[in-house]
C-alpha cells in the first residue's frame, strides 16, 4: 500500500490497538475525517448526517480498538465501518433505504475507493496539470479566489462568454479526472495554497 502520511495507516491502527495511542488516533482522524464523508455522502444525502455516521465509525473504533480484527486492509477496514454505518442507518430510514437498494440492485453501487486528504490535494493538482494553462488559470481565479466571470475578462482582456467556455472545458475535463470527488475537492480546498 502507497505510504502518504509519515506513518502508514496500518501502523496507525496498530499503535492505536496496541498502545492506546491517542495521537495515533487523532491522526487517522483528521487525516481520513473528510474522505470518508464524502464517501458516506454516496449513500446518504444530508452532509450533518454523514458528518456524524463518520464520528460514530471512529468512536466505534476507539471504543473498540482492542478487539478489531483487520482481515484485508485498514483502509478497507475503514470503508466498511463506515458503509455498515451508513447502511444502519439507512435501515432507520425505510424510503431512503428502498431507493438505495433499487439502485445497488441495478448495478450501480459505489465504489470502496477513500483517499486521505494528502491523496485529494495530489489528485487535484495532477486533474488541474491536465487543464490547457489559460483555462486552468481561468479556472483557479474563479473557483479558488472567488473572482467573478466579469472581473476575470477585464484582467485577461476577453469576453465573458470566452471565461464562461473555459470554466465549462474546466469542469467537463476535471468532471472526468476526479469523478465522484469534484465538488467535495472544490469545497475542501478553496485557496490555492491548499491543493499544491
């Protein structure tokens, strides 16, 4: 497994369980809080509520750090804790629940895949490589320094319609790049400073 972090999450987990390693514990945290919201959000739609199914997942695993048994990864262990918390309470939620069966049920189930917040910042800066520079630079003063399609054809000296054309090029290539991940990286890193 790739090593993002100056400890592997494995080796978190283990000083988790092994020393009570509180540290440990705060790094995983903050390190995997906001992916795996995002991933809960594939089954559940109120961002405040899979906020909490995330909290709920580590507490869990706080509270049972010294009788988990990892059987494949502890990043798959991580999805799972949090889908059959997802799924708990979707339980809870009959309709919700009816709908996302209907959907699994049709072959469209979302993919296990987290990434840490090192993971995303990487992802976006490469799907923002791809980018032609004038369109990539269009892009960035729009989405990460919040300026205006007007401010921006009076700083390059075009039309509105031509920064409207590249913020649309933006958004198709990057939609395809980074997939389910695009609006949460936006949101997670709004200055640029952020994603490099």
């Amino acid at each position: 497994m790739k090593e993002t972090l100056p400890h592997t999450i494995d080796k978190l987990f283990w000083n988790i369980a092994v020393n009570d390693d509180e540290n440990a514990f705060k790094t995983l945290f903050f390190q995997f809080f906001s992916p795996l919201c995002i991933f809960a959000h594939r089954y559940i739609e109120r961002w405040e509520t899979c906020e909490d199914v995330v909290q709920e997942s580590f507490l869990k695993i706080w509270e049972n750090r010294k009788s988990i048994r990892i059987e494949t990864s502890a990043r798959n262990f991580l999805v799972t804790s949090v889908r059959n918390n997802c799924i708990d309470y979707l339980r809870k939620q009959e309709l919700e629940l009816a709908w996302k069966q209907w959907k699994i049920s049709k072959g469209d189930e979302p993919s296990g895949d987290i990434y840490s917040i090192v993971e995303l910042r990487t992802m976006l800066a490469e799907a923002l490589d791809k980018l032609p520079e004038n369109t990539r630079l269009i892009f960035e003063k729009n989405r990460f320094e919040g300026k205006k399609y007007t401010e921006i054809a009076e700083e390059q000296q075009i039309s509105v319609k031509t920064v409207e054309a590249h913020i649309s090029k933006a958004l198709k290539i990057l939609r395809v790049e980074l997939k389910d991940y695009l609006p949460f990286l936006i949101l997670l890193f709004q200055t640029p400073d952020k994603y490099i």
